[in-house]
C-alpha cells in the first residue's frame, strides 16, 4: 500500500491534487456526546447557564468544517459549498451529524469529522457547569461520495 501524504523519502508532504478532476463530493461524520438525563432536559428547555448550547454547537461545528485545513496540517484547503449540523437529543446522549458539501479536487472527509468533533466540544463547554463527566465519544465517517474511489458507507454495526 503506497501512502499518499509521504514521499520517497519518508517526510510528509501534501498530496498534489491539481490533476484531479473537480466532481461533486459529499461527506457525513457523527460523533456523540455522553452526559446525564438531567443534561438533556436542561437542553431541550434552553435551561443552562451558558445560553443556547445546541445553537453554540451548529455554529462552531460549521466554523470547524471551514478551518480544517488550519488544524490538520495535510489537509487542502476546499471550497465548502455547504455544512449541516444536526443535534439529535437522546434520553442521555447527543447525537451529533454533521453534512459537508463540495465541489472540488479532493474530499471533505476530514471537515464533516472535524466539525462533529468541535461541535461536541462546544457543547461540552456549553454543559460542563453541569455535568463535568460528560464524553465525547464515536468520531467518525458514516459515508462519503464522490472522487475517484467512489462511493463509501460504514458498514452496519462497525
């Protein structure tokens, strides 16, 4: 297996990407944010100390998907077309997914998962008055599409 981001000598470098067609590409990240049934309710009415949490994750989430390429050194810089944040309140969990849309080189793998892991850190800051034991747990892929490897979809139960 040839790895991509390391040249003949062994340094990293980043990829050259401008013999790549530009297609269409979509990536779908979820993470999820362990806290207490008390947490939760304390969300659903708006009811904690630091404001709206779930409005505060969105944002730094989509912010995140924007600012990759400043926090993962290999990563291209990519024309984000558009980023959905969803919070899905469980009875003790938020499930947290985020969408990142491009049309360009290469994927947005790396944005929807950096976006659902500062999402879930925005809403750790936002609860930790509240429930410091909170984690944040499951990064990770569920699909992406587009480029030239084609289509991907976590398989049930990895």
């Amino acid at each position: 297996m040839e790895l991509t981001h390391v040249d003949a000598a062994g340094s990293a470098r980043m990829v050259d990407v401008s013999g790549k067609d530009v297609t269409v590409r979509e990536a779908v990240a979820s993470a999820r944010l362990l806290t207490t049934p008390e947490v939760i309710d304390l969300l659903r009415r708006d009811g904690l100390p630091k404001g709206d949490a779930l409005a505060t994750g969105r944002i730094a989430g989509i912010a995140a998907a924007k600012r990759t390429p400043d926090l993962i050194p290999l990563c291209h810089p990519v024309a984000i077309h558009g980023v959905t944040v969803d919070l899905d309140l469980d009875v003790d969990s938020v499930l947290i997914t985020s969408t990142v849309r491009t049309a360009d080189r290469t994927g947005v793998e790396m944005e929807a998962m950096t976006s659902v892991a500062v999402a879930g850190l925005a809403l750790y800051d936002m609860i930790k008055a509240v429930d410091r034991s909170a984690v944040l747990a499951d990064i990770r892929l569920e699909r992406k599409s587009g480029g030239r490897r084609g289509d991907y979809v976590r398989p049930v139960g990895a």
